[in-house]
C-alpha cells in the first residue's frame, strides 16, 4: 500500500540532525526524512502507550515497577525486530 508524503521545510538544531544522520550512516534509516518520519512515529506510539498505562492504572491500580521494566523490554526487543524485518525488504 503506499501512502502519500507530503514535503515540509523544518528546522531543528544541529545536534538532533547529527542523530538522524547517524542512524542513516549506520543503516538504521534508508534516509534522511526516513529517519525523521520514525523519530515522529516512535513519539506517537510512545504517547499512546502512555495513555494506556494511565487508563489501565485508572481500572487496575498502579502498575508495579517490575511490569514496567518488564514493557520496556519487550517493546524494545519488538521495536529491533521490526526495524531488522524492515531492512530486510
């Protein structure tokens, strides 16, 4: 499926452009904007898990640090093998 860009001027400081730039540089990223679209996804979804942590302490009660611990990992490991499956392609 392909989705429509949409080209934007933006300005950001130099030492967050030099973090985009390493992430092409070692492959991380196919490109500059690339790397600039997933920084802005990855805040997306770090947002909404925010939010459903705070909507399942709300009905659960506080989530214990263990379990955090415990997401982070996980999230991280999946966030890995989603971008090494996406280089593959």
């Amino acid at each position: 499926m392909l989705s429509m860009k949409e080209r934007v001027t933006i300005s950001v400081e130099r030492e967050a452009l030099e973090i985009a730039r390493a992430e092409v540089k070692a492959g991380e990223a196919p490109n500059l904007s690339a790397a600039v679209e997933g920084a802005l996804r990855a805040r997306g979804k770090s947002q909404a898990l925010r939010e459903a942590v705070e909507l399942a302490e709300q009905e659960h009660g506080p989530v214990s640090q263990e379990m955090k611990e415990w997401a982070i990992r996980e999230l991280t490991r999946a966030s890995r093998e989603a971008s090494f499956s996406t280089r593959e392609r």
